[in-house]
C-alpha cells in the first residue's frame, strides 16, 4: 500500500517536472508562458483601470476605493506576490526570447522588408515592454513605496500637475499601448485560439483594447496637468 | 496578350563562395530583359552573361520551376520569393518590375539554414524535423480499404491546404525571429486533422516541436511575416493548431 | 542475347500472386546484411526505399536534389488511377488493364500491365493510410475523377497537387526509416556509372554536389529510379534536373535501352514565349472539357482572337473528329496543333500556338461555374502570361511531357545485369508507345511499394552477404573514368555554353524525332547530332573548378548524355516505320492521314545494347497477347 503510494507521488513528481521542462524548455511552451504571464498582466491593468476610474468621481470616492483596498489586508499581498511573480516571469521569458531569436539569424539582411505580416506593436514588443517596465518601476517608487503624509488623492494630484512626470507618463502608457496592440491578439493565437470566423474580430479587437486602455490611463495625467479641480 | 516590353535592371546579388566564407553583394548590370521572363530566367541570361565574360554564374537552386517543388527561393529587397502574395521565385514574372530598378538579391538567412554557395543554403533541417514525427507509422502491405475511414469534406479540404507546404523555407527566411512555426504547423495540422494521425500525434507535436528547437530555429512571436511570404499561402490557424496539439501532448502526454 | 522477360506461366489474373509465392525469399534474420542501392528519390525510388527499409534491408538513397521531397513527381497534377470502382461504374481490375494496355497501344506486356491495375487498389490503400489528403466526397468518401478520355470515374486526385502529395506520402514513410536508422539517406548526390563486377551489379559512383568529391557506393543491389529524359528536348514540362545520365551509363555499362523513341506530347501546355524560356508549363488535360480549340482560317492572321469573327475561326478538332471534338486523345490533339501551327495559322507572336477558348462554355454555364471549375488554372496561367482566359482564348501548343522508353527490365524489374534494378520512369515497362492520363504515378508506386519488395528477394536469396568491397579494381577503375569525363568536361574553355548546345539539340529532336516523324527527318538529325556533340567537345565553355558546388559542371554532365543518346533515340526512332502511340510516322498512315499501326511487323519491343562508338545493337522482345484483342484507335 505504502510503497504504491510512493510510487505514484514520485511518478506524478517526475510527471510534475516533465510538464515544467516542456513548458519552460521549449519554444511553444515558452510561448505559452509569455501568453499566460501576459494575459494576467493584462487582466491587472483592466481592474487597476477600473479602479482608477473612481477618480472621476473625486478625491473621496478614490481614497475611500483605496482604503478598501488596503483593508483585504493578506489578499492584497498574496495578489501582489502573484503579480509581481507575473512581471518577473514574463520579463524573463521576454528577454531569453529577444536574445534566442537574435541569435537564429546568423547575418543579417542587406535590406529589410515586410512581406506585410508585422504592425508596428509587433515589431517593437521588446523596446515597448522595456518601456513599461521604466514606467512601472517609476510608478511604483513615486506612489506605492512613497510615503505620503497625505491622502493617496493628494499624491496623485502632486504627481500630475507636474509636467515632466506627467509627459513621462503619457510616454510610458504609449508604449503600454503599442505593446497591448500586439499583445492582446498575440495572446490568443499563442493560446491557440485562431479561427477564420473570429480572427478579424480578435485582430481589431486588440487594437481598440489597446486603444482604450491605454486611452482611460492617459486621461489621469492629462487631467492632472489640465484642468485644476483634479482629485480636489 | 505577353507584351513583349523590356526593362534593364540593376541587380545586386550576394556571392559568396561557401559555407565558410565570407559573402558580400556584387553588382551587375542587365539591359533587354523581357517582361515575360520568370525571375529564374532574368537570373539565367545573367549567368550566360557571366560565362560568356568568363566569370563564375551566380548559384541558385531551381528545379520544377512551376512553384510546386520548394527549391527556389531568395530574398529579393528583403523579400523572400519577391514582392508578389503566394507566389514563389520561380513564378515572379519580370512584368512586376520597372525599368531601372535595383534588386538586391540575398540568400535565405538563418542559423539553421547554411549558405552552401551564392543564393544556395541548406535546407536539410526541414529534413530533419519531418523525420521526428512527419509521418504515419505504417508499413506498406497492411493497410485497410481506402474508404474504410470517412473523413469529412472539410477535414480532407482543411488538411489539404495544411499539406500544399512545399518546404521552401521562405516562412524562416522571413520571420524576424528565423522560426519554422509554419512549416512545421503545416505537417503537424495536416496529421492532427485527419483520423490517420491521432495515434501518434501527441509525440509527433512533441518531438518535432524540440527537433525544431535543437536545430537553432528561433521562437514564433506571433510577427505572420511568414504568413505573408508563403508562396502557399499557409495560414498561421496552423500555428494556433501546433500550439493547441502541443498543449495537450505537453500536458498529458507521457 | 536473349532477353527473357521471364513472365510467370499461368492465367493472367493468377500470375503475380504464383509468382510472389514461387520466389525465393530471403531469411529475415539475414535481410540487414545486404545493402540495397537506390538511386532517385521520386515516387518510384522514396517508395522503394521505405519499403525495402521496413522489410529490413540496409538502404541507401541518394539524390541530385537537396531533399528526396523536391523529385520530379512532385509536379504531377491530375491524379493516379486505380480500378477501385468506387464509383459503381462498371470498372474493375481487367479494364484498368485493358484501358492500360489499350491506351499504351499495345506495345506493352500483358502480364506487367495486369500487375499494375491489380496493385492500383493497394497503392490507394497505403497512401490514405500514409495520411495523404485525397478530395474526399461530402460523405467523407473517397472522390474521383474521369481523367484522360477515361469511360469511367477512376482517378483519385488531391487538388491539381495529386503528385505532391504522393510523394509527400512516400517520403514521409522514407523519413521514417531514416529515422529508424533503416535508411541512410544522402542527398546532393549524382549517380555518374554504375559498378559491373563479374556480370552484376555492384555499386555506384557518385559525385557529391557539395564538395565535389567522387564518391564509391557498393551494394548487394543498385535500383535505379532516376525518372525520366524528356529533357533531352531541352523545353519540355519536366524538372530542370531531370535527366538521362543515370540510366545511360547504365546502358553504356551493357543494360538494354528499351523503347526510347517512345516520347509523350502532351498538347495543351502554355506555349514558349522566347528564348530565353527554360521550360514550359503544362496546364491541365481537364481544360479541353470546357474549351474549344481553333486556329484563324486564314494564315498569318495577326489580329488578337477577340477581333477574329466567328466566320473566320477554324474549329479544326471538331471539323475533323465530330464524335470525339476537342477530347481526341493528347496524341491526335498535339499533332494537329503542330500541323496547323506548320501550315502557318497558329495563334500568337511566335506563332506557335492555337487557341483554347472558353467563350461558349461560360455563355452556356455561367462565368460563376466555369471559375468554380478552372479558377486556379486560370490563376495560374494569368500568372505567367498576364492574360486572363475568361476575356481573352487561352494560348497552348503541345510540349514533351513523359518518356514511355527507359532501361529495359523482366517482369522483375530488374535489367539485363543482374542485380542492377529500375523502377518508375526510369524503366519501360508498362506505358507501351503511350501512357494514360494519372497512370505514372501509379506505376511508380507499385513498383516501389509492392513489386521490388516482392521480386529483389528472389535475385539476393542467390547472393552471399559479405560486404561488397569498394577498394576492387573495378570500382576504382570506374572511379577513375567518372573522374576523367569530368576533368575533360572541366577542361572545357570554348565559346558557347552549354545550354546553348542543349537548346540546339533539342530543336532538333522537337523537329524530326517529335510527333511526327520521316526517314529523312531522322536521317537528317542523325546526321547533325554528332556534328553538334563534336562542337561541343570543341567549343563549350564550363566554368569553375570540380571540387566544389558546380552547377555548370552539373548541367554539362547532363548535356553531354543526352548528346549521345539523342542518338539513340533516332536509331529507334528510324528502325520503327509504323506509326503508334505517341507518334506517326509519316510514311504510315491512313488515307484519313490517320496513324496506321503495323502489327505485323513491330509488335515488339525495341531493346539497345551498347556497342561503343559503332551503331548499338538492336534487339527485339516479341510481344504477345492472349487476353486482348488488338483494336485500332479511330476518333472519327
Ligand atoms: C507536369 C507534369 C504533370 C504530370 N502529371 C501526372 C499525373 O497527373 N498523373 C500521372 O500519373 N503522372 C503524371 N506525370 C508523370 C509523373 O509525374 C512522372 O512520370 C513520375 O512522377 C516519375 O516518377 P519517378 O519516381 O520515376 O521519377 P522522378 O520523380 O523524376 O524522380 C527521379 C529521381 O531520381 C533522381 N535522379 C535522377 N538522376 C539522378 C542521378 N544521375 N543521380 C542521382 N539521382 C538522380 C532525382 O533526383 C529524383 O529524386 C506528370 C509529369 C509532369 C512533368
Ligand atoms: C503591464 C505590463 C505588460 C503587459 C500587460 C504585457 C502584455 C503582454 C502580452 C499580452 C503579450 C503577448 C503574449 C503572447 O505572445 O501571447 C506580451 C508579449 C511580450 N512582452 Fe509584455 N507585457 C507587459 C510588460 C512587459 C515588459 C515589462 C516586458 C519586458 C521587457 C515585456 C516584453 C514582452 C515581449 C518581448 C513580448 C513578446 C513575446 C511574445 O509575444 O511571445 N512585456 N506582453
Ligand atoms: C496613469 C494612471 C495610473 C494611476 C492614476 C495609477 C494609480 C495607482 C495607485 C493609486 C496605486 C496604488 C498605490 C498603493 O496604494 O500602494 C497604484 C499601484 C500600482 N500601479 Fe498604478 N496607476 C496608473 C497607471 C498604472 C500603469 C499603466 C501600470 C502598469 C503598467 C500600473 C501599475 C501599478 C502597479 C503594479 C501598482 C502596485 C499594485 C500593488 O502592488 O498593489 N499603474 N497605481
Ligand atoms: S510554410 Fe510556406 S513558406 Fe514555409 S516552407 Fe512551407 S510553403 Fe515555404
Ligand atoms: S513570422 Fe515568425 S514569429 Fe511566428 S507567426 Fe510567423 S513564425
Ligand atoms: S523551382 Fe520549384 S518551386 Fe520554384
């Protein structure tokens, strides 16, 4: 009895460790992974938006919204643990493959030419995501690990109506733009998902995703900088 | 119809002598070429031209000439097989060229993909990646009546434009990342869609997705250059189907 | 010599299965000791290659190509037949056969081509087995085709890519033995002699394309399945590759050259639009369904086909052949093409061509049905030639399309030497003076799917197993000969290229040895090839250097076979004063101008032998027939 029962758990562990290896050790596999950790990035960024959006309906509502939040207390932390897990594979995963396909191309070409394939989000995900990944570095030392005396309204409000920051900002969320342009399409045909009937959809679908993130985020900033009644 | 014009072109073109020298781009001049040739034609008076001179004809690889047999292939301004859609080198026709202008003509470039001479590369990898699982186990002699299996019109239909891949390998040359995704999806779609292929298609996704791997081809990131220059149009739904295949073959497979 | 075909005794439908069971066979404990050779990789020789690498021979394959994918067979389009009657239509194995023979004239043998239908129905087995995807019916049956005149539904097809699919079939179960280390595969290779050791077959040697270095291959057995040499025409529809080399040496090495003035023309290929053209382009047979041939009644009519009025057009296939109309046989269709085209009415700048229009049949059917049904043929030919056929006729003349001749072989497919083998079409077996429509490709697959495998055992059962030894005086001799051509060849540093020497012949041989041919003709190119093969060893240039890739040295190789054995084809040619199959012979016709067959005479088959620089020595296989009734064609 004893002996099966080790013998099972060894086996589904060597099993366990054969599925990791051909996820991590392989071009699909790592494919996967870059969709997955992307997708998550990407749902973040949808509720974090959603969350912003409360914003709009002053500094109470915000500070009220960030409060809850602060009070889930463990949620908050196993979330950002899982969040920041995703950035950290997806980072990775990104860089091993920038530098795997840089390397399959032995010389280069004399001249370069789509044969119609590429946009403009696909061909820059690399410099896009290192982008964000400045914009989100800066981001969370300004206003997650800052210490604030004052309300989370008050800090965002200062961040804005400084025009530097809020350009930097503008910039960055482009770039979030771009890399969702591509990003958010490439997840399902990396998923598998990819069928005549539905592949239009899904293609323009990612851009106007793309689009309106990218669009909302910006508005923050723009407002900050424009118009005075900001977050008062 | 054939309107015989003539145009007169500049052309560079890579010249490099084997695999491990260096190649560098040459340039030659060509005056009354026909706007009825093929490409591999302009390409063949520029070698009698050349002989004539008494220097060395440029390589190329060419066979069927008709776009059925994958041997031609080069990169003509950064373009695998030229600038018209589904259409290989060997079916380019001059008229899609002015008078005037300059072709910059390179070999198909890829780690796995060797310049054996001029515009000639070696192209036995693909070779290889189909000897990990391209096929059916089954020998000759025992197999069952033709009609014994129905297979659906639309499956027949759909791995039928899977298995049109004619292994050019114009999908590497052109895939920012030098990744044979559609080539390889091409086989395995083929095999996954028909009832033939379902007992070994969990290994086959498995072991020719890795061969293709060792081999130094790089990871699709979904870029559909290879899409485009596919003188067969093969469509990357065939990818979406190898990554599928190898997600159950990676999970359950043993 | 007397060539014995060795046909199994018996009834026709009996004798392949006797004959399976009479042959001796080989010990399967013993079957990895013998080492098979086998040159090409096309349907005939990547099917024989996986075959023999399953029953367990050690198999080496090599090719001229980068990838046993890339053969010629490749480029086939309609389909392969098989007397499955799927269909319900009345086939089955006998009128396979008789269709068969029928079609090849009766200039072939009985019990091969009953052989060949009999083993139709097992080749489709195995290729949808293979997974190759055959058009399937909505009920996910199996679909076919009526193809080449065919009174029945019998082809099975995979789009108009029937032979890639094919030979993707076939290599895949190659690559399966190469993975299973059952085949050694070794591509860029060129078969330059064959290895005669004590009367047998031996070995081959073979220059490797990329290095340039002269290799020595031995074997138990070599099988040649090298294709065919309708490029000895130079424009023809066949692969640039394709060649006669192989099969040549062979025959200079003492094999029997069967049949090789038998060449089919096919007629409605898109005709040649300059010189610089490099090959022609065959479209499908299926288009005369639809499309009514006709050339201006008046010569030299230069105005485009639109501006020609109905009054003015000569429909000539239908005038002359009202039963059968624009659907007479490739044959009949080509050679009044030609004949229009001499009397100086045929269609285009060059004047080379007749139209094909398709004007009636979309008034009759609707433009939606008629591009439902040619749309990618129209595609295709817009692609080439900028014209679209459903506003402006189509132009077509006839080009070479397939060789019937090729090394001669027994029942067993092996040759005259013992142990060297030839498949596909490469060989002469089974197409007679003419071939059907889809019946290549079958035949190339029964030979490497089902008869090698069956009948080689019964020559190596009677061979030892040591290893064959390369270092022998007759493998270096024959190295040291191989090399020598090619240092001569090398040594080339005249003013013409060699292409321009294989254009010049084959006009020649389109001229005289085509599809109508005249003792004076023949005697006039019989006359001039020697007088080209001497300029071009005076004043060809090959450039580059032989221990590299070289593919000018390639090409010369090749040009300098076909210089010779153009010869041969002329020979035979001359000796056949009947007019059969593929071609008339002027001086054998009807009063209707229709080919007159002899029966009497040339119910034989024509095998050369080698006698070095004098004329080679004719011998003839009587042929006989006891299941058919020998008909002449009439198409009135
Ligand atoms: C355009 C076209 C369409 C056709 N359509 C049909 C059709 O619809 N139905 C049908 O039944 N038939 C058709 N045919 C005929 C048929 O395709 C061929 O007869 C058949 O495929 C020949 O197969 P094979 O294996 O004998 O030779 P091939 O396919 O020609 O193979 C020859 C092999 O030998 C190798 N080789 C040659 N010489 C050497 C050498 N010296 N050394 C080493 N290797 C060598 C080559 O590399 C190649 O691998 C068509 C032919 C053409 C041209
Ligand atoms: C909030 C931040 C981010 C989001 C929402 C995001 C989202 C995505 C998505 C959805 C994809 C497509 C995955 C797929 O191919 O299926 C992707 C790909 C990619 N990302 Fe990000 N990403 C983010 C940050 C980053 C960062 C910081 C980098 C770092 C360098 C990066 C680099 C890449 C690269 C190189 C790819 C292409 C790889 C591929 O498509 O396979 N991304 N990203
Ligand atoms: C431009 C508008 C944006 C505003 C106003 C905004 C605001 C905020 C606020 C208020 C917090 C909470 C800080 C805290 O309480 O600890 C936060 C956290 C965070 N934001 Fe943003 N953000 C914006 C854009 C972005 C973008 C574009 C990204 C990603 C690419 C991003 C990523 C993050 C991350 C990762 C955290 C930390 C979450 C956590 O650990 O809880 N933000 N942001
Ligand atoms: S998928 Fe297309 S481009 Fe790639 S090898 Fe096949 S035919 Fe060529
Ligand atoms: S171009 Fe390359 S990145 Fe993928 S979709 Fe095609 S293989
Ligand atoms: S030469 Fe065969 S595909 Fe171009």
């Amino acid at each position: 009895m004893m002996v099966v029962r080790i013998n099972t758990c060894e086996m589904s562990g060597r099993m366990c460790m054969k599925v990791v290896r051909r996820f991590c050790g392989t071009s699909v596999g790592r494919k996967y992974i870059m969709a997955l950790s992307g997708a998550g990035l990407a749902i973040f960024l949808v509720v974090h938006l959603l969350g912003n959006t409360s914003i709009f309906f002053g500094a109470q509502a915000f500070n009220s919204y960030a409060e809850h939040m602060h009070g889930l207390g463990p949620l908050v932390s196993v979330a950002e643990v899982v969040l920041l897990l995703f950035f950290l594979v997806h980072i990775s995963f990104g860089a091993t493959l920038f530098i795997r396909n840089s390397l399959a191309r032995s010389s280069r070409y004399e001249v370069n030419r789509s044969s119609g394939g590429r946009t403009p989000g696909s061909r820059t995900m690399f410099y896009s995501g290192l982008m964000v990944l400045v914009l989100v570095i800066f981001h969370l030392f300004t206003v997650h690990f800052a210490n604030h005396p004052g309300p989370i309204s008050a800090l965002i409000r200062s961040e804005f109506a400084s025009l530097p920051v809020s350009l930097f900002y503008i910039v960055g969320l482009a770039a979030v733009g771009l890399h969702l342009s591509h990003g958010l399409w490439s997840i399902w045909q990396s998923l598998g998902v990819n069928h005549p009937l539905y592949d239009l959809t899904l293609d323009r679908g990612a851009l106007l995703g793309a689009v309106v993130i990218a669009g909302l985020f910006m508005v923050f900033p723009i407002l900050g900088l424009l118009w005075d009644g900001f977050l008062r | 119809m054939m309107s015989s014009g003539t145009i007169n072109l500049t052309l560079k073109v890579w010249r490099q002598d084997n695999s491990r020298a260096r190649g560098a781009l040459s340039t030659y001049t060509l005056r009354n070429i026909s706007t009825d040739m093929s490409f591999l034609e302009m390409l063949d008076v520029l070698n009698e031209q050349l002989l004539l001179t008494g220097e060395e004809p440029v390589a190329f690889d060419h066979d069927c000439r008709e776009g059925i047999c994958g041997m031609c292939g080069a990169v003509v301004n950064g373009q695998p097989h030229g600038p018209e859609r589904e259409t290989s080198l060997c079916q380019l026709h001059m008229r899609h060229f002015k008078s005037g202008d300059t072709l910059v003509i390179e070999p198909f470039r890829a780690r796995a993909f060797k310049v054996v001479k001029d515009l000639v590369v070696d192209r036995s990898s693909f070779d290889t990646i189909i000897q990990a699982g391209g096929y059916v186990s089954v020998n000759a002699g025992g197999a069952p009546d033709g009609n014994a299996l129905p297979i659906s019109q639309q499956n027949a239909e759909q791995a039928m434009d899977a298995a049109a891949c004619i292994g050019c390998g114009a999908c590497v040359a052109a895939c920012p990342n030098a990744a044979a995704m559609l080539f390889v999806s091409g086989k395995v779609s083929q095999l996954a869609l028909l009832p033939q292929g379902h007992p070994e298609r969990k290994e086959r996704a498995l072991n020719m997705v890795k061969t293709m791997d060792d081999l130094g081809f790089g990871n699709c990131t979904n870029e559909r250059e290879c899409e485009a220059a596919c003188p067969k149009g093969i469509s990357i739904r065939h990818i979406a189907r190898l990554n599928r295949e190898f997600l159950k073959a990676a999970v359950t497979g043993e | 010599m007397i060539l014995d075909a060795k046909i199994p005794a018996g009834n026709l439908a009996e004798k392949w299965e006797r004959h399976c069971f009479s042959s001796k066979l080989v010990n399967p404990a013993n079957k990895r000791k013998y080492k098979i050779i086998v040159v090409g990789s096309g349907l005939a020789g990547a099917s024989a290659a996986a075959t023999l690498a399953e029953l367990g021979y050690n198999v080496h394959c090599l090719t001229i190509h980068d990838s046993p994918r890339r053969a010629h067979s490749i480029a086939a389009q309609g389909g392969i037949n098989a007397a499955k009657n799927y269909q319900n239509d009345g086939d089955s194995v006998f009128r396979l056969f008789y269709d068969t023979i029928k079609g090849g004239d009766f200039r072939s043998r009985e019990a091969n081509v009953y052989r060949l239908a009999q083993l139709s129905n097992n080749i489709i087995d195995q290729c949808v087995a293979q997974g190759v995807p055959f058009a399937r019916e909505y009920g996910g049956q199996l679909a076919n085709r009526s193809f080449g005149g065919a009174q029945v539904s019998r082809t099975f097809y995979a789009r108009g890519q029937t032979g890639q699919q094919l030979l993707l079939g076939a290599y895949s179960s190659l690559s399966r033995q190469v993975k299973l280390g059952k085949v050694t595969m070794m591509p860029r290779r060129e078969m330059l002699d064959l290895v005669v050791e004590e009367g047998r077959a031996r070995g081959i040697v073979v220059r490797n394309l990329i290095s340039g270095e002269i290799e020595c291959h031995g074997g138990h057995a070599v099988v040649l399945a090298t294709g065919g040499y309708g490029n000895a025409f130079y424009l023809s529809t066949n692969a640039m590759a394709s060649n006669v080399t192989a099969a040549f040496r062979a025959y200079k090495r003492g094999a029997c050259f069967a049949n090789p003035c038998y060449v089919q023309i096919h007629p409605t290929c898109i005709p040649v639009h300059g010189d610089y053209q490099s090959k022609l382009t065959l479209m499908s047979e299926s288009l005369r369904n639809d499309g009514r041939v006709w050339v201006p009644k008046k010569t030299g009519d230069s105005r485009p086909p639109e501006q020609i009025p109905e009054s003015e057009r000569d429909y000539y296939l239908e005038q002359k052949y009202p039963s059968f109309g624009n659907l007479v046989p490739r044959d009949v269709a080509s050679r009044n093409a030609k004949e229009q085209c001499d009397q100086g009415k045929g269609a285009g700048e060059t004047g080379l061509a007749v139209y094909l229009d398709f004007t009636e049949a979309i008034k009759r059917d609707g433009e939606a049905t008629i591009i439902r049904k040619y749309g990618n043929l129209f595609q295709m030919y817009e692609k080439i030639t900028a014209s679209n056929p459903m506003h402006t006729p189509m132009m077509i003349y006839p080009a070479v399309h397939y060789t019937m001749g090729g090394l001669w072989v027994d029942y067993n497919l092996m040759s005259n030497i013992p142990g060297l083998f030839v498949l596909g079409e490469a060989n002469f077996s089974d197409h007679g003076a003419n071939r059907l429509g889809a019946s290549a490709l079958m035949q190339g697959l029964a030979d490497g799917y089902f008869v090698i495998p069956s009948t080689i055992g019964g020559y190596l059962a009677g061979c030892s197993h040591d290893d064959v030894d390369t270092g022998t005086d007759s493998f270096q001799s024959t190295r040291q000969e191989a090399d020598g051509s090619l240092k001569k060849l090398l040594g080339l540093n005249g003013k013409r290229t060699v292409d321009d020497f294989h254009k010049e012949l084959g006009k020649l041989l389109w001229d005289h040895c085509g599809m109508a041919r005249h003792k004076d003709g023949l005697e006039q190119a019989l006359a001039r090839i020697p007088e080209i093969r001497g300029e071009f060893w005076d004043n060809a240039y090959v450039s580059g250097s032989g221990t590299e890739f070289n593919q000018t040295l390639e090409k010369a190789g090749r040009v300098a076979d076909f210089l010779e054995f153009a010869e041969l084809m002329v020979h035979d040619a001359l000796q056949r004063q009947e007019s059969c199959g593929c071609h008339l012979r002027e001086e054998s016709q009807t009063k209707e101008h229709e080919a007159l067959r002899d029966d009497e005479n040339y119910s034989y088959v024509s095998a050369w032998q080698y006698q070095g620089d004098a004329k080679p020595l004719l011998h003839k296989e009587p042929l006989s027939f006891e299941n058919v009734e020998l008909t002449s064609r009439s198409y009135k």
